[in-house]
C-alpha cells in the first residue's frame, strides 16, 4: 500500500524522515528508483546516490529503474483522485518501483 510521501523541504531533513521511517518500520533492504535513459540521466544517478549517502542507510540499497513510474501512476490514478502535490502521485510511483523491483526479483 502506499505510504505518505515526505514532502521536501531541504535535504536534511527529507534525509532524516526517511532514515526515521526506516528505523521506524525495521526495514531490511531498501528499493531506490533511479531515472533511466533521460537526458539528466548520470546527474540524477548523482544525486539520488548522494541523497541516500544523507540517509545512512545501514541495510542493503538496491537501485531499480523508475523510468515513467510517475506517468503510469497518474494513469492509474485517474478517475480516482485529483492530481495535486501532494505526494499522492510519488506514492504510487514508489509502489510501481517496488513493484518493478519484485517482477526482477523473484526471490526477494
């Protein structure tokens, strides 16, 4: 199910709820999406990777291509709710990512 986005404010402090939420749900590994085939492409490998360097995650990272999982999430969500910014939209897409990450991986 999707949970609450966290809204950026700064990076900090995304970087703190997430490592809370982590601590919080006793995760075990974590999926990452990364954009794939984009012109910004190695930028935002960059920055993503940075970003969950802010995290400190101590459980395994696996990265999966999240290329579009924000347009199929809108497609799923029509007709359901409206689209507006509030995270919503990027929960949904964190379930597509998950999602993809499974289909891979039929073992995890």
């Amino acid at each position: 199910m999707p949970q609450n986005a966290i809204i950026r404010q700064n990076r900090n402090q995304a970087a703190m709820q997430v490592r809370q939420l982590l601590d919080e749900w006793n995760v075990e590994k974590v999926v990452v999406g990364l954009p794939k085939g984009g012109i910004d492409e190695d930028a935002m490998e960059r920055r993503i990777k940075h970003f969950m360097g802010l995290v400190d995650c101590k459980v395994p990272l696996f990265y999966v291509d999240e290329y579009g999982s924000s347009i199929e999430a809108k497609e799923r969500m029509k007709g359901i709710t409206k689209q507006r910014k509030d995270g919503k939209v990027d929960s949904l897409a964190a379930v597509i990512i998950l999602e993809r990450y499974f289909s891979q991986n039929k073992d995890a």
